[in-house]
C-alpha cells in the first residue's frame, strides 16, 4: 500500500488462493481510493512464460536431456548438431514466435502495469525472470513471494 502499487497480478496457480487472501485483506481494512490496489489473477506456466522468453537459437543455451552424460554441453558435437540441424531451427523458431505473440497479447488484454508487480508462492524466480526476459528487459518486473532462493543467474536483480 505504501509502494504506491495501483495493480498487482497473482500468478497460476498458488497465486490463486494468495489473491483470495488479498482481497479479503483488503476489504477487511476498508482500503479505498489512492490506497486501494486492484488485483488479477494470470493464468500462466513456468512452461509458457520459459518458452516466450527465449532468444533466436543462435542466442539462446538450451538444456537438452540426453540419455548420455555430456559433461560440456554447449561445446559438444552433439549440441553444435542439433542447433545446425535447419529442421530444429525450424520447429524451435515457429514455437518460440508463436509462443511470445500469444503470451504478449494476452498480457495487452490483462493491461500489466510498468512496472509490472507479481505475487507467486516463490522459490526461484523463474516466472519473473522469465517475464522479465520476455519484454527483453525493458519493463521492471517486481515479485513479491512467500519464500524466494537467490541465485546468481537470476536477470531482474541485475
């Protein structure tokens, strides 16, 4: 309420019941006018907001799961193989465009504020780097969580 937050978005799917708490919270305290924040509800997966967020293949590290241990992935024959391949390029391009064009559009319908401020159960980040990524680190993305781990990978703390 002090931050000046105008809108605040709760995250599928935990952030359903921490928005129920909220606006309860809310309406128990009587906040109205300047103080009164609105709330939505984003019907998101880590798997949604991870695919929209990456980069052209050319740019982007992918974890691939091989059945063999490949103990340096990103200089190995078999990486360097698969990102040539034009098939994959393909795929990996028509899904990632398709992927961001549809998570972009509903983020315009769900009118996300700047900056955007997020509510999810926690732990690592990953929603709000990966919707940090997402608007190629233009927009700030504030994440307010039960529980959060630091890592030295994480974007949006950069």
């Amino acid at each position: 309420m002090k931050k000046g937050i105008k809108h605040i978005f709760f995250l599928a799917r935990e952030g359903k019941f921490l928005k129920h708490l909220f606006d309860l919270y809310r309406e128990k305290q009587g906040y109205q006018n300047e103080q009164y924040i609105n709330t939505s509800y984003l019907y998101v997966s880590r798997r949604s907001v991870f695919i929209a967020s990456l980069k052209k293949i050319k740019n982007e590290l992918c974890e691939i799961d091989f059945t063999k241990k490949i103990t340096d992935l990103s200089n190995s024959f078999e990486f360097s193989s698969l990102i040539k391949s034009m098939s994959f390029q393909e795929i990996y391009e028509k899904k990632r465009k398709k992927q961001r064009k549809n998570l972009l559009n509903y983020f315009m319908r769900m009118k996300l504020s700047n900056p955007i401020y997020l509510v999810d159960i926690g732990w690592a980040g990953v929603m709000q780097d990966c919707i940090y990524q997402l608007y190629q680190k233009k927009r700030q993305v504030v994440g307010f969580y039960y529980g959060f781990e630091c890592y030295d990978n994480h974007q949006f703390l950069r």
